[in-house]
C-alpha cells in the first residue's frame, strides 16, 4: 500500500506542474528573504516601503505617514498612475510617473 504525501511535488508528479511548483518556492522564499531585511530598517516609513516591495502587497502603504511617499508607494504596487498625480512634490511625481 502506498502512501499518499501531501504535497507540490507529489500532486503534480508526471506533469509540467513540477516545475512551477519549483520555481513558485523559491520565489516565495525570495520574496520572505528580501522582506526579513525590511524589519532591521529603524524608520517607520522606510520599513513599511520596503515590506510593500518586498511582499507587493500595498497595504503596508497605508501605514506611511508621509503623504507623497505613501502616494508613490501605493502607485508601485498598485501601478495606479493616478497615485503620482496626488504626489505633491514636482520632482518626486515626476520620478513616479516615469516608473508607472
């Protein structure tokens, strides 16, 4: 009798599935590396940029208190112009409109 592991490997053994399953962990396990620097970052603001890169996930945006830096990161994780446009300083919408 055999036994049935759970598993990515296992579920898709025999098909293309494997490779991805590969290749999705370790992007995920990229993605935690890149985000376990983000917490030794002492601002606030810089630390919650970085988590919103690192994991793309644009609620760490919200927890910025700096308005145009909030706007920018929303933007690049959203990739909503419109975020660029609320930017108050000229060179900072500037830079963000050429990234979106």
């Amino acid at each position: 009798m055999q036994i049935q592991h759970k598993g990515c490997a296992n579920m898709a053994r025999g098909s293309l599935l494997v490779p991805l399953c590969m290749v999705a962990t370790a992007w995920i396990g990229e993605a935690m590396a890149d985000a376990s620097a983000c917490h030794s970052i002492k601002d606030a603001d810089e630390r919650a940029y970085c988590l919103a890169q690192a994991r793309q996930n644009h609620d760490y945006c919200y927890r910025m208190k700096d308005a145009d830096r909030r706007n920018e990161c929303l933007a690049k994780t959203k990739g909503l112009r419109d975020r660029c446009h609320a930017i108050k300083d000229h060179d900072r919408r500037k830079s963000c409109l050429a990234l979106t």
